[in-house]
C-alpha cells in the first residue's frame, strides 16, 4: 500500500471563524460588524441568511471542543470576534467578550488542544467602517488596542499568534469586487486597505512580542499557484500577474520590505494607483511589515489556471475537461499544494509553515440510514495531505495541518449554501452529525498517515462523536 507518513509531533487541527460559527449576535454585549451589516442589504448573501446564529457555537463551544477531543485533534484554529471584544472598534473593552475566549481557551488547554487563535477573520467593527474601515490608517492604529485587549488577557495561555486570515480576501473581495464586505467596488481603496491590513499586522507583531515575550506570531496568506493555460508568451503573462495581484503582493513585503514592482506598474497601468503611485505607503510602514515571523499560515484551495481574454488581459480559464471540481467551482488540483508550499520556502523561507486552511466544499445529504457518505471529500483530503506529505520530503519546514473546517458554517457571500463542514450541523436544533470524513480524519491524526484505503466508514465505536 501507498501510504504517506507525517513526522511525530506534527499537529493536526481543525479551523473555524467566529462570523462563521459562533452566533450570539445581540449577546455577551457584541456589537455589530460589518457582515452583520452587509448580511443585512437585500441580495448580499446568495440564500438570505444571516450570521445571527450560524452554529451557534457561543453556546455549544463545549460540545464542540469535545468534538475535536474525539477526532483527537492537538489544535483548533479560531478567531477572535473584535466586536465582541471591542463593541465600537475602540474604548471601552467588553469584558463579558474576553470571558468567552477566556473559558473557550481553558477548556481546549483541559482537553489537550492548543489554542491557536486569529485576531482578524474579517468581522470589522461597523463603527470602524463607518470612519473609513481599513481603507483609513487609524484602523491599524485600532486593530493595534484590539490586539492589546487580547493579548492581556489569554497571553499567559495562548503561545501561537495569527494577527490576520486572508488579508487579501480582506481587501480585494471586500473593497475592490465587493463580493466581501463591507462591498465597495473601489479598486483604489482596495489597495489602500491592504495596506493598511499589512500595516496593522506588522504593529501587532510589536505589540504581542512586548506583551507576551514567549509568542510566537505569524500571519495567514491564501496562496494559489498560477499556471499558464498554454505555453504562450500572453499565458505565462496572465500567470505572472495573478502571482502578483494575489500571491507576492503579500509574501514580498512580508518577507522582502517591498511590494513587487512588476504588480505595481500592472496596478499602475489599469489607473487603480492615482497619483502614479503608493502614495499611502508611509517612510517605515514596510520595515514595519517585514518584521520577522515565527511562522506563515498557507490556505490551499485550489491553483489559479491563467489564460487571456479576448480584451488581452489575464483572465481564470475554466477548470480542464475531466477535472474534478468542489461544489465553489474550484478545481481539484492537489499537487498545487505541494507546489505552493515548495515555493515559499524556497523564495520566502519562512522559519515554519502551517497548513492553516485546506478542505472541500460538496453537499452530501445523510442517507436513508442517516450517514453522511462524503467519498469526495475524503478523496480531496487525501490527496492534498498526500501533496503534503510530498512537500515534507522536499524539506519544506510543514509542522501542522489544520482542516477547514470542524462544521458546516456560514460561507460569506454564499450563507449556507456551501458545506465544508466534518459535520453536518442542523439549522433547527443544531445537533452535529458526523460525515464520513470526520472518521476518516480521525483515523489520519491517530496514525499520522494517509494510505490509499477505501473512504473510511463509521466503523469503530458506533456512539463516536454522540452528542
Ligand atoms: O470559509 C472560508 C474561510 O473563512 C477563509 N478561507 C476560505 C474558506 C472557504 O471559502
């Protein structure tokens, strides 16, 4: 049998968001954020739902941290509500917000996972918003005392810092295409945002080492590789500037001090930099942002296949024929993980790198006899831990790998409609059944490999994961 083996120690984990899962809107004295806000606006949210409730993990967070004890997991990566913390963005600290992170960690140390929080997963204090949201620097100025509120309080627990996921779904999907909120289609202030989201990364950076000298701090990037559709001069430009526009317009000023000049003259040329320039990149801002990191967060999804439109500029091709494809329309590519992790420690070579997000979205109602037989999924998940267990061999610093994600949740833009969940969570009494694939998963972190077998059944203690 073909089996890939991870090294003892590495760890296994499951994501999360707090919009995503948590709920209790109107408690513990939350206030509102900006996909409160941007759920609310007619014909945002592809099925009209809202993030009220979701999963209602302010509540069921026990339940659900024994869960992840019975997929014997060693991590969950989660994040922090600001407007739970911060209900106005700034001032006063709600500390009803901090107890909730406070018990949530406590509990995941008693049940020996480690606590491995974000602090930004997109949920912008609407007040924040309301004075410029990320396009204004005093945001990064703000995310800075949230950070201190957060870190004053857990940091005699919490040892691995995540400051921000995604920043540029942040600020290209929130400002730029307005598919995110708080939905602006302004090319110029996207770029403006994502600088500031660096911006508020590198402060924080400052900010958590001189509060909790043992952190160790990090950011989460989403990276697809970008590959010419065809070996032609205006393919293989098309790749080059995704790489930049998605990828290196990060990882470059992160790890080099300087955003990279090729995706800059491409911004240049399209007018999205009045002025000619960066005009908001203040003298220090990318010494800030370059500051060292103890480890990078990669998201894998899925690659970016690259071809021109009939206008000359670069444009997605749709998957290749025979291609499988997740229910968000997103090639099944799993080599593009292993390529993916190979070229940011060659180029990047940040000191360890996580998994911090990997997973499949598809729709499989439970069968006659109630299980949920998810075989693609299990086949996704097989095949990326197999591409990362390849990127191991190449030397690539890998220590953990964290699933997204523990439940069905609230997909953004596409409310419920997108399942990525081990579990099955039922919108009216918000009981969690098991998918296949969370025995499955089990079965990987127990044994810290991945064969070829057959997708796992419910074998194994019938009551497992009972709640
Ligand atoms: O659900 C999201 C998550 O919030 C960020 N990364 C991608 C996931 C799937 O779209």
């Amino acid at each position: 049998m073909n089996q890939s083996t991870f090294p003892a120690g590495f760890t296994w984990g499951v994501a999360t968001s707090a919009q995503q899962v948590e709920g209790g809107r109107h408690e513990g004295g939350r206030g509102e954020s900006i996909w409160d806000r941007f759920a609310s606006r007619p014909g945002c949210i592809a099925d009209g739902s809202t993030p009220d409730v979701t999963c209602d993990h302010y509540h069921l967070w026990a339940r659900d941290i024994g869960l992840m004890r019975e997929l014997g997991l060693g991590a969950y990566r989660f994040s922090i509500a600001w407007p739970r913390v911060l209900p106005l963005g700034r001032g006063a600290v709600n500390q009803a917000g901090l107890d909730f992170y406070d018990a949530l960690v406590d509990r995941l140390l008693e049940a020996g996972l480690e606590p491995f929080p974000t602090l930004y997963h997109w949920d912008l204090p609407q007040p924040l918003q309301d004075a410029g949201g990320w396009a204004a620097r005093e945001t990064a100025a703000a995310f800075v005392d949230f950070t201190l509120a957060v870190t004053a309080r857990l940091g005699d627990r919490v040892r691995r810092w995540t400051t921000h996921n995604e920043p540029w779904c942040a600020a290209t999907l929130g400002y730029e295409e307005g598919h995110h909120a708080p939905g602006l289609r302004e090319p110029a202030t996207g770029l403006r945002a994502a600088h500031h989201l660096l911006l508020s990364h590198g402060w924080a950076c400052g900010a958590i080492r001189a509060q909790v000298p043992a952190a160790e701090v990090g950011i989460v990037l989403i990276h697809s590789p970008a590959y010419p559709l065809r070996e032609t001069p205006g393919d293989r430009d098309a790749a080059r500037w995704f790489d930049g526009f998605f990828n290196r317009w990060y990882l470059d000023p992160l790890f080099r001090g300087a955003y990279p000049a090729d995706a800059v003259a491409d911004r240049v040329a399209r007018g999205h930099l009045p002025g000619g320039g960066m005009t908001f990149v203040r003298d220090g801002d990318l010494a800030v942002i370059n500051a060292p990191l103890d480890f990078l967060g990669l998201n894998y999804y899925s690659r970016a296949l690259m071809t021109t439109g009939p206008d000359g500029r670069p444009v997605a091709a749709p998957p290749p024929a025979g291609a499988g494809v997740t229910d968000m329309g997103w090639e099944v590519y799993a080599d593009g993980l292993r390529a993916a992790l190979v070229r940011v420690h060659r180029e990047y070579a940040p000191r360890r790198i996580y998994i911090t997000e990997n997973g499949a979205a598809y729709d499989d109602p439970p069968g006659t006899d109630g299980r949920i037989r998810d075989a693609r999924r299990i086949d996704y998940l097989r095949g990326h831990l197999r591409s990362a267990a390849a990127a191991l061999d190449e030397g690539v610093p890998l220590a953990g790998y964290f699933l997204w994600s523990l439940l069905d949740n609230f997909e953004w833009g596409y409310g419920f409609t997108k399942k990525f969940g081990l579990f099955a969570v039922d919108p009216v009494d918000q009981r969690r059944r098991p998918k296949d694939s969370a025995h499955w998963y089990a079965k990987v972190a127990a044994t810290n490999t991945v064969g070829d077998d057959d997708p796992a059944t419910s074998e194994g203690d019938p009551r497992a994961f009972d709640d």
